[in-house]
C-alpha cells in the first residue's frame, strides 16, 4: 500500500514529486492508495504568520525615540 504524506497550503495540497508519481502509477493499476494529512502544518502557517505585527515602522521609530 502506498503511503502519502500530503500538505494542505492555501486552498492547495501538496504532495511530494516522487508519492506523486507513485500515486498516479497506483491509480492506473488500480491498487489501494493511503492518503495521510500533515495535521500541524496550519499551525506552522499561523505561527510564522502571526509574527507580521512586528513589522512596524511607526511604532519603530516611536520605540527608537523613547
């Protein structure tokens, strides 16, 4: 049974080149195929997007002028 190892990013699934070809290999013979989602990757998304705040120029110049 072929294991994939896919990723959910913006409305998209990603899927390693190499499953990829595998699993369309799989589906043409017609074999069972095992799907697996990377459950924490919207928390990587939301950790490295959640940082975007400190991306700011008024409030640099405020602190820098304290």
């Amino acid at each position: 049974m072929l294991t994939i190892h896919a990723e959910e990013k913006d409305d998209k699934v990603l899927i390693p080149k190499k499953e990829f070809d595998e699993l369309l290999f799989k589906l043409k013979t017609i074999e069972p195929c095992n799907v697996v989602h990377d459950d924490f990757s919207d928390l990587v998304e939301t950790s490295s997007k959640s940082t975007d705040f400190w991306m700011n120029d008024v409030d640099d110049e405020v602190w820098n002028n304290a």
